[in-house]
C-alpha cells in the first residue's frame, strides 16, 4: 500500500477537536450496502481491510481514512437496447411512435426494473491527515474525486473546512525555473520527465519522457518561451512524483533508499505490512511538503 497521486488540502486548527474524536465519527457515517434502488451508496471503511475493527489508523499525528462505495454498473447500452425494444413493441401493436414523455417513462421503467440485477463493483479512496501540517492527503489526481473524499468527511465530522493548496508564487513559474537550473530546494533534483507548454491558448504541448532535463534539446524549448507545467522530482533518492501547477503529486514512488527497510525486515500480518508501508509514506511526505510550501508560498487554510 502505498499512495499513487496526491491532491493536497489544508485544514485549519479547529479541526483539531473532531480528529480527536475520529473513530467514533466516522462509526456514524460507515459504507451501507448499497440499495436496490440506488445507483451507488459511499461511507467509511477499516483502511487495514474489511476485517480490521477500526475506521481510521494512526501513526504518529497522521490519520489514515478510507472512504469506500458500491456502485451497480449499468451500461447506457443495455438501457438504451431495452428501451429500443418497448418503443417497437409499442409501434408494432399501436401502429404509433412513443413522444419524448412516453420515451422517458420507459426509461425510467427500464432502469427500475435492471437496476436491483446490475453487478455491484466496490471502489475505495484513501485519504490521510498530517496534523503537524494540517493537511490532507487524498490518493487521487481527480479534483472531482477528491472533492468527493472531503464531502464524505465533511458529513463524517459536521464541519471540515479544507482548502485546495493554494500558491501565492506562479507554480508554472517556479517550475520553469527550476528546469532552467535556478537554485531547487534542499535535496530536490531533477527527474527524467517534464511537460512544456507555450502560454498563448492552444498553444504547442511538448511531454519528455526518460529525458535529460538539462539537455539542449529541452532549453531549446525554454529559448522559444514554453513553460513547464509539469516536472519530475526526486528527494534524496528516496522518493520522487512528477509535481503539475495544479500542485497535484502524480505518479509518486518511494525508491530504493526508502523502502530498503521494509524489504529487510519480516512482518507475522498484513496490518503489520500496511502499518508499516503508511509508517514510512507519511514519515518521507512530512518531508516533502514544507520544501513544497516554502518554494511555493502556500497558504494556510483558516
């Protein structure tokens, strides 16, 4: 287990008393099966799988959530095939063509009817709290799915006012610069991997891949005024993401030097191995993100 993307809020301190008080929360907003009626149903489930007894699990100040669903799947194409059948059914024996409203009922019919029979598929978001910096990490790099992890907490604890990270100095600036070889934060180098864009709308879209990023043919495309909008980072060899101006951590990885520890030492469970793998991802985040706030100039929320 470890996190894929990263779409970052930040919390205020008042939500430091409903943290307290997480697991009984989050016991009033558990995942329900979902209706035969229902398109998709969302809540809590135990991070450390369906058998753990508990909702959220620590580690240090860092809190892991999971917000699971159950979604019918009901593809558009047998509704629209049933549909299809009722209206000739209704030419062929009326010697009629069904209007939009007649149209609609059957839809609607036809969707009551499959609805109960559609396959169930279970999905699931993690999600952590840093209480020392007060942010939320969401494993997604959908805005919209995130935004819908932070809807779920926000029923789960009455109120959670998180904010988008938001950056006082342009992040397609800084990015650029750091491409161009301006001084990068402590530890921070270069990946292999970057996205160029120009500033004009519609503009030209160069993406590098297994790319030396100071090579010619990259500053070639600086000279002519593109911009980084999206740049590969690596900490330490330790950990590395492609960071986009959304602020949205892609493609994260831990390497070598970082996961060497659990490779050497054997653990009696899977909540042991999970335990220690959200051990070690939010120990080398904690790291990462004030380099981030600080050469970026985020915003506090509240």
């Amino acid at each position: 287990m470890f996190f894929r993307n990263l779409t970052l809020f930040r919390f205020p301190a008042s939500v430091d008393s409903a943290l307290n008080d997480l697991e009984a929360r989050l016991a009033e907003a558990r995942l329900k099966p979902v209706g035969p009626q229902e398109f998709a149903s969302a809540g809590f489930v135990p991070p450390l799988g369906r058998d753990a007894p508990m909702l959220s699990h620590a580690v240090g100040d860092c809190l892991w959530v999971t917000v699971g669903g159950e979604q019918r799947l009901l593809p558009p194409s047998v509704v629209n095939e049933a549909v299809a059948e009722k209206v000739d059914e209704i030419e062929r024996v009326e010697g009629r063509k069904p209007g939009s409203r007649t149209r609609q009922r059957i839809r609607d019919d036809v969707v009551h009817s499959l609805l109960p029979r559609a396959f169930v598929r279970p999905v699931r978001t993690d999600a952590y709290f840093d209480r020392e910096h007060r942010v939320l990490y969401v494993d997604s790099a959908s805005r919209k799915q995130a935004e819908a992890v932070v809807s779920e907490l926000r029923q789960a604890l009455g109120s959670f006012p998180a904010l988008p990270l938001n950056a006082e100095t342009s992040p397609r600036s800084v990015l650029t610069g750091w491409i161009a070889g301006e001084p990068m934060p402590s530890g921070f180098e270069l990946g292999d991997e970057c996205e160029l864009k120009d500033p004009v709308e519609h503009g030209a879209v160069v993406k590098c891949q297994r790319q030396e990023l100071t090579a010619d043919e990259v500053g070639k495309h600086l000279e002519a005024g593109k911009q980084v909008s999206r740049l590969a980072l690596v900490l330490d060899e330790r950990v590395g993401f492609v960071l986009g101006e959304d602020l949205v951590l892609r493609k994260l990885k831990f390497l070598d030097a970082a996961v060497e520890s659990l490779e050497s030492t054997e653990r009696d469970s899977l909540e042991a191995e999970l335990d220690a793998r959200f051990a070690l991802m939010s120990g080398e985040l904690k790291r990462v993100f004030p380099l981030l706030a600080s050469a970026f100039r985020l915003s506090a929320a509240g």
